[in-house]
C-alpha cells in the first residue's frame, strides 16, 4: 500500500479527437488522464499501483474493448471499465455488463453522465483496493498457524461444535479447546463471529 | 490271187468318228467352261516314233479277203502287231485253200511266190490257219530263206505240222468243247440231243474226230447226233425242223455236199436265221456275233495279242528257235446278248466271268466320260447357281439395309434440328437440308448457288469470310462459332457454327460442310441471365448502400462526439474562476477541426449518391412489378407470405428509371414482409395492386396484414434513420421517398381499416417529348 492515493483515469480510443476531447473533458474536472490509441497500447504499459478506472472505446481496430477486458481479467489487473461506443448491440452491452463493467455509454454522451460513471467507477475501484489490501493482512495472519490449527479453523467456522471437530480429527475435545484459543489469538479475531467474518473475506474453503 | 499291202502307220480313221467328235466337242466345252478340268482330261496322245523295221512282215492267209473269220484274226493281228509298234509294210498274201484246195493250186502258188517273193527278205513270216502253215512249212527255205515262222489260228495242231522246222514257232488255240457242253445243258437243262453241226470236208472231219472222243463222257446226259452230208439246204430244213429239245452245236462249216463254198460268217449267220434252236460254237469268237448263241470260245483278240507279242520278241532279236509254242488255254465263256435274248437266256444264269457281245449299252456306258463330265459340269453349275444366288441374295439384303440407311441419313439429314449445308471452295453453297430452308425461310432454290456470306448478318459476314479463308491455311475446322443469321424476313438468328472441309488424296479440300445450330432462345436466354444477374447487382448494391449507411453514421458519429466532448471541456473551462481561456481556445479548435471532419463526411456522402445515374425511359409499372415479384419470390415464399397481384391490365406507361422504380417495390415489399413476422403466418397477406387515379397518374399500393404503424411511427416513417425494426437503418423508406419524388411522384403510407399498412405511391404518366424533367 504504497502507491499513490491520487487517481487516474485512463482513455483507451482508436480515434485521436475523441481521445483529445475525454482527455480534455475529463482533466477540466482535476481527475488525471492518461490516453492509449490502442488496446495493446494499454496492456504493454506498465500497471501502476494507483486507485482509477478504464474508459474503454468497444469497437476498435486489433484488439476491441471487450476482449481486452477479458485481457485484464486473465491478468489479474483488474480495474474499473466504462465502455463507450458508437453504435452499441444489446448482446455485446450485456457481456460487458456481466464482465463487470461500470457502465456502457452510447456516443454522443451528455459529460455529467460520464464524470458520474467515473466517479463511480474510481469509488468502486478504491473500495476493490481496500478490500484486497485487507484480505492481503488476514491471509498473512493464517499463514500463521499451524497446519492442526488450519484444519481446526476451517471446521471451526463451519459451525462445528468443539467435539464434533475433536471426532472429525481424532484428537480429545480439550486439545480442540487449545487450538480454538490460540487460532483466535492468532487471527486477531474478538468473537466466533469475528472469525467466520475473516473467513469469509479469504474466501477460505474447507 | 489278192495281195494287199497294209500300211502299219497308225491312222486316225481308227477312232470312230462319233467318238472322235464327241471327244472334240468335250474339249470345246472344257476348254470353254472349265480350262482347270480341261488341263487334267489332256489326252495322252503321245505317238511314239516307229521303231526301225528293215524289213517287212509277211502274213499268208490260208482262205480269201472276205473270209470273216480270218479277216477277223488277221485284222487283230495287224492291230496288235501295231500296238507293239511294229512297223514296215505288211504283205499279205491269200491261198485262197477253201475254193482251191487240190495241190495243183499250192504248186502254182509256190512257182508264183517264188517268183514273187524268192530273194526277198521278211522280218517274219505269219501263217494264218492249217493251210497257210502246211504251205509254210514245205516252202519255208524255198521261198521265204531265214525270215522266222510265226503260225496263230491253229487249233488243231500237232507238233509233226512243222515238219521239224526248227525255225517256227506260234500260238495254239486250245478250245474246250466239253466246257462249252457244259454250258450248253447248263443253260438248256431240259435238253434231249444235240446235232453236231459240220461239214466233210477234212477241216470238218478233224473237228468231228477230235470232238468224238469227249462225248462218251456225257454219257446219257445228252444224245448227240453228227449232221448228215447235206446240200445246205436240207441242213436249213434240218435246223428249221429241229424239236424243241435240241441244241446245235456247229464246228468247221465252209462247204456243203454239192461242193458250195461259204464264208464261215455268212453260214454261221444262215443257219442261225433258220434254226428254231439256239446254235453253240466252241472255236474261235470270230463266229460269236454271226448268230451263234455263244460258248466257250477261243478269243481272237486274246490269240492275236499273243501273236503280236510273240513277233515282236521275234522281230526285235530273239532266236526263233528260243521261243517256245504258246498254247492258250483261256478259253472263254462268250455270248451274244442278241442270241440270249431270242432264246430267253437270262443273263444271271450265264456262268461267272461271261463276256457278253452286243450287250445293249447303256448311255451311261456309251458316253461315259461325256456323261461324268456333264454331271461334273451340271454340278459346278449348280454351285455356281448356288453361290450366284447367295451373291444375290447378299446383295439384296446390302441393297435393302443401304435402301433403309440411305432413308435413314436422309431423314436425319433432312430433319434434324439443325441446318446442314455443303459449300463449295468458293463458299457457294452446294446443297442444304429441310432444316435450313425452314428457318431461314428461303426456298431450296434460292439457296442453292449463293454464297453462304449472303446469309450473314453484317455484323457476322467479315468474320465469316475471314474463318472461311483461314480454313485452307489451318486445320480445316470451325468449332461453335457464333454467327448471325439473317433470315428471308429480315429478322436474326444466332447460330452455333461447326464446320469440317473433305479433302481429296492430296489433302487439298474439296468441299466444305457445315452445321448452323440455332442458338437464339440460348442467347435469348443468357441475355436474360445477363439481365437478372444485372438487376441483382443493384439489390447488392442496395445491402451495399445500407452497410455505407453504417459506416456513413459511424464516421459522422465519432466528429460528433468530440464535438460535444470538447464543447462541454469548453463549458467547464469558462466557468473557472478565472476562466481558463488557453484551454478553451484549444477545445474550440478543435470543435471546429472535428466540424470540418464531419462536413466531409457528408459531403463525400453525397458525392457518392450523386454519382448514381438517372435514367428517364418510359416504363411499363406492371412489368417492373412482376420483375420485383420473380426477384422475390423466395424471401416472400420463405416467410410464408402469401402474394397476390392485381395490376390494371391497361396501365399506361409512366417515366422513370426502372432500376430506381425496382429499388422502390422491393424495399416496400420487404417491408411489408417484416411487419407480418409478428403476424400468424396464416394471415400474413400482401397484395400489391396497381392503377390509375383520379388525376390520371399511376398508383401503385403494397398492402400488408402486419403490425401496422404507429400513430409516431406513421408522422415520422418517411425520415432518414427511422426504423422500428431492430436491425433497419431506417433509410429504406427516406431513400424510397427520395426517388419517387425525383420521379415526380408521392410516396406514403396509410393504416389499413383492417389491420396492416398499405404503402402508397404514384407516378406521372410518360409523355411523348417530355425529356427535360430528368435530374
């Protein structure tokens, strides 16, 4: 978490005016704006640890908007998409939609529609940054534990009682006491249900 | 006293004359009908040169020339002698010892041939019968020197006859009176006695006396009994007389009681005409023929060919002395066919090996060789009747099939379906089928001797010529060349042109025949593909305006945007505090850049639809719509519309471009066909109905059962890039506007009473010198 707090906006668009004129329209809002004239463009730069969203032209020579959305997706840089398009067909508006884009704007768009999408989109992208960052520290705290308390955590907060789990593991129900505290310990968790929480923003699997 | 000189030379009077014309005739035919046979029927006619004889033959005949008997043997002998071929001149000299045979007589032949023959020298000398040889003997050295003896005719023969002469020799009869006994109760069993016929004479008497001795050994078989000494006449009464049961048997007969001479042949004959019973004979054959019924007898040919063969081996070197006596025992069962036959003899009862005299001949056996020859002739004729008839009959049958093959290229030339023509090197034409007289509808006549240039088309006749005149440098063939034809009527016709040049040995053509295939309803029909294949080109290029639509709206889509883009940066720019005019500015260059790039957009739009032509032509609406229809009838057929029509039958002609007037109909039958997708495909009905109206113009409506439009959709329907169809442009209809506006006319829709929508539109009626509307 040492990057930039600062966001950015970046403008991918084959058309030279219309990249100029987000650009413009955008930064007279304070936002900073980077433009790539192509999707490759985009994918060749280099990812910047910075909270900001992708306004994204679906239709364009090489690669097209959606599949570099699918791009990012593969690599695991996930950022905020607004699409824009000249002519938008229903289907490929729903698969950006399903991908998880922000919003999908037809050309000519009014600028209050899009700054909103970009605001949303820029919330949307720092909230994802948080959340990550958080699960960053949880899973480091399960790195903690040992690999019994692992196996007992996860039965744990499955909602197994104590000698349930002491069966499941053919160890005595006290041993299970043991592991349980320093497991809370460890986690840093407060309560049971503090704990289940914590597993649920791992997405921790049994 | 007779001498006679014969001359041995073969002559040819010999051959009977029947015989030797027959012969020559035979070899006329064969020469004339068959030289092959002719070559293996030569004749062996060889005639070999007459052996070297010095001296001649004397031959003493013991009677008179005119004795049958004797000339009979001599003649034999000659004839044999001459087969041996001995030649020389005989001399032949007669003692005539039946009318002289006291010794007065030989004493004064014996001076007479002394006289005549003393000195002279024979190669041989025969003597013919008792006489002759006694005479022979007792003069031999006298009056014949060394010349060798040779005596035939003796029967009665007793050794002591030569007088020891050592240089005689001859042939011996020796006949078989019991044979021919034998054969006489053989042939007339019922026989009772038979009278021994003879005369007194000692040449009689020895024949009785030799024959007495052998009829003991018949003992009561058969009386017999000797005639009496008879005046011939009374002999004649004898036989005339004779009972039934009595047969004759006749020996030596020359001279009756009162001293009457006879010729063995004509008392033989005598007593054969009075004689109620068969007469038999056993001595010499001379007698077979003169009325004797036969026996078993001496032949003269067999005793005449012995003495000629021995005279011959005499004659060529032998020593007399050397050569035994011959003595033939071959007495033979001989008859004579006449005498059986009035006697009633049957021949099957005469023994084995019978010779049978005047045997009445077939023709079979008399003309033998002519008749094999005829049968050989008749039966090459019949093959050669027989192949000739083949031959017919094989000709007819090529008459016939070429007769029906002629018929049939007659009639596949005549009534082909193309025409056929011969020209000639100068390219008049020769001759020419039914066919082309049919379709180019000239007479024969008037096609004959023309130049086939004539028949072209001006567009065709140069080419023509020019392929005729390449046909003698190149291959000598044309193959589906297309021509114009140009028929009596003044119309044309394409032809599909084939042509092949005969040529002679030297390869130089001769003539040239062509096939002209009428191709019009071909080019008629490829005109029209050409056409349907035009007309399709402007609907694609009607998909192609729709897809330049897309990219038209694109491209001013985009100078849009970053207009609105810019001019709201612009906005934002003058509402800081203080405004950021740098900012501003450079936003409103480049408003106006992204202005001028959508002022070229449109205007390269219309550059484009500028450059589509417009053509005025006077237009039968009915056919365009009927053309739309074919066009299609597939998309309406595959979205289960049901098309009527109901066009005015006496629609007048309005002006316009029909492909534009196409574009049109289709676009409103195709929409018409998507609004009733919705509808049940039962009710799914166009009907495109044309007309005159009110003011005279032409009216065209597309009525359809679908959806019909909304009241916004019915206000609004007509403007560029409305649609309400998910995929339409919406420059369909704009476009369809357009153009009949520019044909002067009005296009619009209405909603149907009964649901669906009916597009309307109207065309001025084409008039005559009203050019200048065109724009």
């Amino acid at each position: 978490m040492t990057g930039q707090t600062e966001p950015v906006v970046y403008v991918v668009d084959d058309d030279k005016s219309i990249r100029k004129s987000l650009a413009r329209l955008i930064g007279s809002t304070g936002l900073a704006v980077e433009t790539f004239g192509s999707a490759r463009e985009y994918l060749a730069s280099e990812p910047v640890d910075r909270p900001g969203c992708l306004v994204l032209d679906l239709k364009m020579p090489g690669l097209t908007g959606l599949e570099l959305q699918e791009e990012l997706t593969a690599r695991h840089r996930a950022i905020p998409i607004i699409f824009i398009t000249g002519q938008g067909s229903i289907s490929s508006s729903v698969k950006a939609m399903k991908a998880g884009a922000i919003d999908f704007l037809e050309k000519p768009f009014d600028d209050t529609t899009l700054l909103q999408a970009i605001n949303q989109a820029i919330e949307k992208d720092l909230q994802n940054r948080q959340r990550s960052s958080e699960v960053g520290a949880i899973k480091k705290r399960v790195e903690d534990l040992t690999p019994r308390e692992r196996e007992v955590f996860t039965l744990v907060v499955t909602g197994l009682l104590n000698k349930q789990i002491a069966y499941q593991l053919g160890i005595t129900e006290k041993t299970v006491k043991v592991h349980r505290a320093r497991i809370m310990q460890k986690m840093e968790a407060t309560s049971l249900a503090h704990l289940v929480h914590l597993a649920e923003t791992i997405e921790l699997n049994p | 006293m007779r001498s006679l000189m014969v001359n041995f030379l073969p002559v040819r009077s010999n051959i009977p004359q029947g015989n030797y014309y027959s012969v020559k005739r035979l070899a006329f035919i064969l020469a004339v009908l068959f030289p092959l046979l002719c070559l293996s029927a030569a004749r062996g006619s060889e005639e070999h040169p007459l052996s070297q004889a010095d001296k001649p033959i004397f031959i003493l005949n013991s009677h008179h020339y005119g004795n049958s008997w004797l000339d009979t043997e001599q003649a034999a002998i000659i004839d044999e002698l001459r087969k041996e071929k001995l030649a020389g001149l005989a001399t032949i000299e007669y003692m005539d010892s039946g009318s002289y045979p006291d010794g007065e007589h030989l004493r004064e032949l014996e001076v007479l041939f002394l006289k005549k023959y003393g000195g002279k020298k024979f190669s041989l000398l025969i003597a013919l019968h008792d006489s002759a040889l006694d005479f022979a003997v007792k003069n031999h050295k006298k009056i014949f020197g060394d010349a060798p003896l040779v005596f035939s005719g003796q029967s009665n023969f007793k050794t002591s006859m030569l007088a020891d002469d050592k240089r005689a020799t001859g042939v011996v009869n020796s006949a078989d009176p019991a044979g021919t006994i034998e054969v006489m109760l053989r042939l007339h069993p019922k026989t009772g006695e038979i009278l021994i016929l003879h005369d007194y004479t000692s040449a009689g008497l020895a024949s009785r006396q030799k024959l007495e001795p052998l009829l003991a050994g018949f003992g009561s078989r058969v009386r017999f009994r000797f005639s009496d000494n008879l005046p011939v006449n009374d002999t004649y009464q004898v036989l005339e007389t004779a009972p039934d049961d009595t047969l004759v048997l006749l020996l030596d007969y020359t001279t009756d009681r009162e001293g009457k001479e006879f010729d063995a042949a004509e008392i033989t004959g005598n007593f054969s005409r009075r004689s109620r019973v068969p007469i038999y004979s056993y001595a010499s054959s001379a007698r077979l023929g003169y009325g004797i019924v036969g026996g078993k007898l001496v032949n003269v040919r067999t005793t005449a060919r012995e003495t000629a063969k021995l005279a011959k081996r005499i004659v060529q070197g032998e020593a007399v002395e050397k050569v035994p006596i011959v003595v033939i025992n071959a007495a033979q069962y001989m008859f004579d066919y006449r005498q059986l036959e009035r006697f009633q003899i049957p021949l099957s009862a005469l023994p084995l090996n019978s010779a049978v005299i005047n045997r009445p001949v077939s023709f079979y056996d008399a003309n033998r060789n002519i008749v094999l020859m005829a049968w050989t002739i008749i039966g090459f004729l019949l093959l050669v009747i027989l192949a000739l008839i083949f031959i017919i009959v094989q000709r007819r049958r090529l008459t016939l099939a070429l007769q029906e093959s002629k018929a049939k290229y007659y009639d596949l030339y005549e009534n082909a379906p193309d025409m056929y023509y011969s020209i000639d090197v100068n390219g008049i034409i020769t001759e020419c089928n039914e066919t082309f007289v049919q379709v180019t509808g000239y007479s024969k006549e008037e096609i004959i001797g023309r130049p086939i240039f004539d028949f072209y088309h001006e567009d065709s006749a140069e080419e023509a010529r020019k392929a005729f005149r390449q046909l003698f440098t190149a291959s000598g063939e044309i193959r589906n060349a297309e021509r114009k034809v140009k028929r009596k009527d003044g119309s044309l016709i394409g032809v599909s042109l084939n042509v092949s040049a005969e040529r002679d040995k030297e390869g130089r053509i001769t003539s040239i025949r062509s096939i002209w295939r009428d191709v019009t309803e071909r080019q008629r029909a490829e005109d029209k593909i050409r056409q349907q294949r035009a007309e399709l080109s402007h609907v694609r290029r009607l998909v192609t305006i729709g897809e330049f639509a897309t990219s038209i709206a694109h491209e001013i889509n985009q100078p849009l945007t970053a207009i609105l883009n810019n001019a709201q940066a612009a906005a934002r720019f003058l509402s800081f505090d203080p405004p950021d005019l740098g900012e501003l500015r450079e936003a409103l260059e480049d408003i106006i850049e992204d202005d001028k790039r959508a002022g070229a957009v449109v205007h390269h739009l219309r550059s484009f639809l500028k450059r589509q032509e417009f053509e005025r032509k006077s237009l039968n609406i009915n056919n365009i719509i009927e053309d739309v229809v074919t066009l299609l009838n597939c998309e309406v057929a595959d979205k289960n519309v049901s098309l009527t029509l109901d066009l005015a039958a006496d629609t007048q002609a309005v002006r316009g471009d029909f492909v534009e007037l196409q574009q049109v109909l289709m676009n409103l039958i195709l929409n018409a066909c998507d609004a009733m997708t919705e509808a049940d495909p039962q009710r799914r009905r166009l009907n495109i109905r044309s007309s005159a109206d009110a003011e005279g113009n032409i009216a065209v409506a597309v009525r359809d059962s679908g959806t019909g439009l909304d009241s916004k959709a019915l206000s609004r329907v007509f403007e560029p890039f409305f649609t309400t169809k998910p995929e339409g442009l919406g420059v369909g209809l704009s476009i369809s506007k357009s153009i009949i506006e520019a044909h002067e006319g009005r296009l619009w829709a209405e909603n149907n009473s009964g649901g669906g929508a009916t597009f309307y539109f109207t065309l001025p009626v084409y008039r005559e010198g009203h050019h200048d509307g065109a724009n």
